[in-house]
C-alpha cells in the first residue's frame, strides 16, 4: 500500500465510522463525480428528470480533478463529503470510478454507474495496472449487452448486475430536430465552416484520472493543407487531456469547450483512435477513420477487449500520409457503419433515459 493510500485510509476510515451514526435517508440521491465540477452529459439529463419528479433529495458532489497541489487538496475535502453523502444517501449515481464507494460505503447503499462512454474499445478498471481496486457497485448501465463480461470484469460485478437500459446522453443523437438544433449553434459560434467539409479529430486518454495524459500527435495544419480550402478541421482534446493543439489556421479549430455531440451535427467525418465516441457517431451513420500509429504498442500496454482491426467500420491509418490517402478516397462503406450501429446498441429508440429513470424509480422504492 503506498504512503498516500495509507494516510487516505487513516483519515477517511473515522470519517467513516462517524458516518454510520448517520442514518440512510430513503429519498437521498447523490450524484458523485471526479471528472466534472457541474452538472453535464448523462448527470445533468437524470438530474433534470429526478428533480421535475420533486419527490427526491438531490446531493451533488462534483469535482474536476487537478494534478496540482492545490487540487491535490480540494480533491482530499471532496472526499470528505463524499463518504458523508455515499453514506446517507439511498443511491448514489456515478459516472467515473470512485474511491470512497470503493472501500468506505454502506451495504445499504446503492450504487449505479452510469459510466461516462457508451462502450470500451480499450480496457480499464480492474482489467488494467491501477491504484486501488474497484468494487461495491450494485449496477452498472450499458447500451447493449454485448458489453456484460466486459464491464463485469472492469467494474468488479456480476454480468447479471450490468443493466443494457442504454445511456441517457445518447437520446440526443436519435433525436433529428435536436440535431438540426445544434448544427445551427455550431454554425453561429463558427460561421467559417459554411459549405466546407467538416473533420472532427477527437483522440481519447491514455492514462487515468490521476495520472498524466497524451495523445498520439498529429499535424492537422499540414491535414488541411493538403486537403485544400474544401475542408476544415475541428478538433476535440478529451476532458482529462490538459494540453491542447497549436495551430496558426482558422480553418483547424479548437472546440474543446463544446460538448462532442454538438460537434456530431455538424460533421461529415470523425477521426479518433481507440475512444468510445465511435459508438455514438455510428448513430449519424457518416463516415469514420482512426488514427492509430501506435496500435501494435497500444494493444500490448494496455490491451482492447475488441478485435480492434476487424471490428472498427473504416479504415484504419497507420500514419498521416495513409490517412490523408483514405479522406481523400472517400470510399466508405456505411453498410459497415449499420452494421456496427446494430451491434453495440440494443436500443435506436431514443428513449434510454426513461428506462433509466424507472429502474431509478424501481431502485428508490426498495426498502433501505
């Protein structure tokens, strides 16, 4: 156990024991989160609908984690109220891993991961290297139960225990008008992408919310160069990835305060490597391309639960020239994208979060 946890465990252990003085209160929900300060995707969709419901007690514990000295501390006063508020609530909502609920919760407690992907490309949780094993989760939610023995592993629970109601965040994307809705937005906020053919380069992290981030780094000033003033590049750093892209041309553009599914309506084509995102830009059914120059590298150290070449439904580039060859090919097979769509959603309806919300209601009905 290193020096850190140690402390952690003697500090957060009394804080603990005090806690059990404190009754669960039947009608608590708390909302818990390291990866965020407010309220945003699926927390923010359930809390909109929880709270019209006006029969709940909503707590929010919401932190964005920093790797500074100052963010070391208000992380640890986090943590303080969190074991406070895991343990007087009758459900607690996650959407990242979670120390607190891991090794310092009630067993009356219930826990739901809402997660914050719609699948897992790469593995995590307890299926890699990591600080502190994740346990103590009662559900995690899901979009298609191909994902049962992959998330039973990563999360610590029984593949009965992971819940295929869909994920809340992607009932934006079934939904044309809302659509429509943000392709408009995004064209006022950025009048520069009017008639241009539209790239989204959005790469995930490597690493974990504790520890440093990279990405595979790329040209895109050179990319829209050589595409020409028919396209335009907007790219798209994952929230926990601290540095970002220089570029000296407004035709590549920073996005990174702008959620990813507004972005979606205005794209045309979507770049990443091994994000989740694929699973929901499927949904828009236009073309993808991945950009993995470390792919051999990355499946050895960190290792996908999927046949990563097979599975992926567009050509995968091994470096810039090969990717740049495949834009300007433009020879997509959307059958494959359907295909891919079909698979790893079980439900196109767009009415994930009204599953979710009665297997809430369903849960909060349970005695304590």
């Amino acid at each position: 156990m290193s020096l850190a946890k140690l402390i952690l465990n003697l500090i957060l252990g009394p804080v603990y024991l005090l806690s059990k003085f404190f009754p669960v209160r039947k009608n608590k929900i708390s909302f818990v989160s390291l990866s965020s300060d407010k309220l945003e995707g699926d927390f923010k969709i359930l809390a909109k609908k929880l709270e019209a419901k006006e029969q709940y007690e909503i707590e929010y514990v919401l932190i964005k984690f920093k790797r500074t000295l100052s963010g070391c501390f208000s992380y640890f006063f986090c943590l303080l109220r969190q074991v406070y508020h895991i343990n007087t609530s009758h459900l607690v909502i996650l959407d990242s891993n979670n120390y607190a609920v891991s090794y310092f919760k009630k067993k009356a407690v219930k826990v739901i991961q809402v997660w914050h992907a719609s699948g897992a490309l790469k593995k995590f949780g307890n299926d890699v290297a990591r600080s502190y094993e994740i346990r103590n989760y009662d559900y995690v939610l899901a979009c298609s139960d191909i994902w049962k023995p992959f998330y039973a592993s990563a999360f610590g629970v029984r593949e009965d225990q992971v819940i295929s109601t869909g994920i809340p965040r992607t009932d934006r994307i079934f939904n044309k008008k809302r659509m429509k809705k943000y392709h408009r937005e995004i064209h006022e906020i950025f009048p520069q992408i009017k008639g241009k053919k539209v790239i989204i380069f959005a790469p995930t992290f490597r690493g974990n919310v504790l520890k440093d981030y990279t990405y595979e780094k790329i040209d895109l000033d050179h990319i829209r160069k050589v595409l020409g003033d028919d396209y335009c590049i907007i790219y798209k750093m994952h929230p926990l990835i601290h540095e970002s892209i220089t570029s000296f041309d407004n035709m590549v553009i920073n996005a990174n305060d702008i959620s990813i599914k507004r972005l979606f309506a205005v794209a045309d084509y979507l770049i990443t490597d091994y994000s989740s995102i694929v699973f929901e830009f499927s949904v828009l059914n236009k073309p993808m391309l991945f950009y993995t120059p470390d792919l051999k590298t990355y499946q050895e150290e960190v290792g996908m639960y999927l046949d990563y070449e097979s599975t992926m439904p567009g050509p995968i580039c091994y470096n810039e020239d090969e990717l740049l060859d495949a834009i300007l090919k433009n020879d997509f097979s959307l059958e494959a994208i359907t295909e891919f769509r079909n698979q790893f959603f079980k439900y196109q309806d767009g009415r994930s979060t009204v599953r979710v919300i009665r297997f809430i209601d369903k849960l909060m009905h349970e005695e304590v």
